[in-house]
C-alpha cells in the first residue's frame, strides 16, 4: 500500500501530494523532493531510449530503511512519485506499474477537464478518490 502518492509538474513544483499518515506529512515532503533528484539522472541517462521504448516507469527510484520510492514520468516530462512501506513484500513491480497506470489515466482525466487551468494544484474529486482507494489498498 502507498503511503504517499505526489504529482510534480515539468518544472518540479508540487501539483499534488497526499499522504496517509498525516503527522508524517513533511517527511514525506522531503522523501519526493529528494527523489526528483534521482528522477532527473535516469531521465537523462535514458535519453533518447526513454522516447523510443515509451517506457515512462523508472522503477525503483531508491529504498530507505521504513519505504521504498518509485517513480513514473509522463510523456510531458510530470512526474509521478509513490513511497510504499517496505514491510509490504507482496507488493510486485508489475502491481506498481498497474498502480502508476492507473494514477496517470486519472490524471489525463484531470487535464482534460475544461474547467482545469494546467499548472494548478489538483481539486479533483474523482482524483482524490482514486488516490485514496490506492493508498487505502491492502495487498
């Protein structure tokens, strides 16, 4: 289960971040800062590969001692960052990879919203829903 799911736009500012264990909010904060970092060096590392394999999960960003990070980054270069508890073993790649799908059909839904200003902070409803039952998912 995703203990914190955030949206970055291309110029890595926050669109989104919610976060289950509220009293851990900054941490969690820094934990996706920190990882846009590591997003950055295999984006550029991939180059070009990333465009011709339209491979957008980048997999395990990097493992801390209570979660592991992972990241996804769209074709418009937003980037999807999820912190998952590293107790949780029977979380697969795949489940995560589904997981990331999911949260980017959700968020093309966002954008298509004529109502929705690109680069705004995310006031969806049925977003929110969607991430809650994400996080709130007991594998």
């Amino acid at each position: 289960m995703a203990v914190c799911i955030a949206v970055i736009a291309k110029e890595n500012y926050p669109l989104y971040i919610r976060s289950i264990p509220t009293e851990n909010e900054l941490k969690f904060h820094y934990t996706v800062h920190t990882s846009l970092d590591v997003v950055d060096e295999k984006i550029s590392a991939m180059g070009k590969a990333l465009v011709d394999q339209r491979e957008l999960y980048l997999g395990l960003l990097y493992p801390t001692e209570d979660y592991k990070v992972y990241g996804y980054v769209t074709n418009s270069k937003v980037k999807f960052v999820m912190v998952v508890d590293s107790s949780n073993t029977a979380l697969r790649d795949n489940e995560i990879r589904s997981m990331f799908r999911k949260l980017h059909n959700s968020y093309t839904d966002v954008m298509c919203n004529p109502f929705y200003n690109p680069g705004d902070c995310i006031h969806s409803r049925a977003f929110e829903n969607m991430v809650t039952s994400m996080m709130m998912q007991v594998c």
